[in-house]
C-alpha cells in the first residue's frame, strides 16, 4: 500500500520569509547586546591576582615601641645663692700705756787703746800670692799641672784591704787622678810601685773611687777638674 503526504502551504520555503527570519535574529541579537551593555555584565579586562607570598623583613631592633608621652614638667625658678655674710674682726684695742719697760742702756767707757784696737782699717792686710795656693808636683799625663793631694778624709783600712794583691809587702802605691764633685776623683792612671813589682799602685787605683780629695786651689779658688797626685803607703805586711 503507497502511503502519500500532503504539502501544506507552511511548509513551503519562499525567499521572503527567509530574508524576514534573517532580520529578525539579528534584530533580537542586537537587542541583547545593547542590554547585556547598558548592565555591564561584560567585565573589563584586569590585572590577574598573584599567588606569590609577599614577606616584608623588619629588623628585630626596629619593632615599633609604644609611644611614650613626656609629661610636661612645672618649670624650676633658678635658686639665686645668698652670699654668706662675712664675720666681722673684732676689734683691735690698743692699750693706752706701754706693757713692756723699756730698759735705759748702759753706757760703757771705752778706752783710746781698745777703740784703736777694734779698728777694722787698721788690721793688717792678708798677704796676696801663693800662701794658701796648693803645691804644683809637676805634670799630669795630659801635660796639664798636677798639684801635690789634700785628703778631705783618709781611706780606711776596709777600704784599701780589698783590692790588695796576694802576698802584699811593705811599700807604696803612686797614682794622679783628675778631681770632680763632692771631693772625688775620675780618671786615675799608675805612676810608680815602691818597691817595683808589688802592684801597690793598681790597688792604689782601683780604690781611688772611695777616695775624698780635696780639689787643688790657686789663689783662693778650687780648681775642680784640676789633676792630683795621690800616694798611699802601706806597712806592717813584712819583707820588701
């Protein structure tokens, strides 16, 4: 059996229409656009959110501290110091008669004679040379003048015992020395052994640091720096 279907005048497409649907959705696309426009449901494009951590480093020091407010202090009236009175002297009383007796002075009668005798012009006048000059010996080892030695205080046995040679003998020891300071001696070289051969003069010398000499004078001055000679003799050690 053949089955047929009847066309309906609807179902036949026609250039018409078509052009009228084509109006239409564009007209109904234009009309949501203009709403979707006018609400603003389109977002602008924008900056994307980071994930990234973000750590700020303070130092430990810099923590903030509470504020302090400073109160406000009255001010202080500078103190004005009075000066200390001064005590006052007391006063001075002044007796009106002498307390201490004036005794007279006794006059003494003196004679022509005594009064020509305490007549300081009249004294003799020191003699002027060479009497307190002291003795020129001869020469030192420099060729300077050497004067005869004035012990300002004689060495002791202690001091001249200990820089004996063995087996010492009688004799003596001669040195010059050159004077300093305080009545000392520098400087002193060997002269003469008596007898020859007993090194007297050597232990002479090495004492010499101990000595007291008195420096040479001319006339009436001390000629410090001036060379003298020293002589020490030595006794009762037996054999010569």
């Amino acid at each position: 059996m053949s089955a047929y279907r009847l066309s309906l005048p609807y179902d036949q497409s026609t250039p018409r229409r078509r052009a009228s649907g084509l109006l239409l959705a564009l007209a109904v696309n234009l009309g949501l656009l203009l709403v979707l426009l006018t609400l603003g449901f389109i977002p602008l494009p924008g900056k994307k959110d980071s994930s990234a951590l973000v750590v700020d480093l303070i130092p430990e020091g810099a923590k903030s501290k509470p504020a302090v407010k400073a109160k406000a202090q009255p001010l202080r009236k500078p103190q004005v110091q009075k000066p200390h009175p001064v005590p006052k002297p007391p006063p001075i009383v002044l007796p009106s008669k002498p307390t201490i007796a004036v005794q007279p002075v006794p006059w003494i009668e003196i004679s022509s004679s005594e009064l020509a005798a305490g007549d300081i012009a009249a004294l003799p006048h020191a003699a002027s040379g060479s009497a307190g000059d002291s003795q020129q010996v001869g020469q030192a080892p420099n060729g300077d003048a050497m004067y005869a030695a004035e012990w300002a205080r004689r060495p002791t046995n202690a001091e001249l015992d200990a820089y004996l040679p063995k087996n010492p003998r009688d004799g003596s020891g001669l040195i010059a020395c050159k004077t300093i300071a305080d009545n000392r001696v520098d400087d002193c070289v060997e002269l003469a052994n008596d007898p020859p051969g007993s090194h007297l003069a050597s232990a002479v010398r090495q004492a010499a640091w101990q000595f007291r000499v008195r420096p040479p004078r001319k006339n009436g001055k001390a000629l410090i720096g001036s060379w003298v000679r020293i002589r020490v003799d030595y006794e009762n050690f037996g054999g010569n």
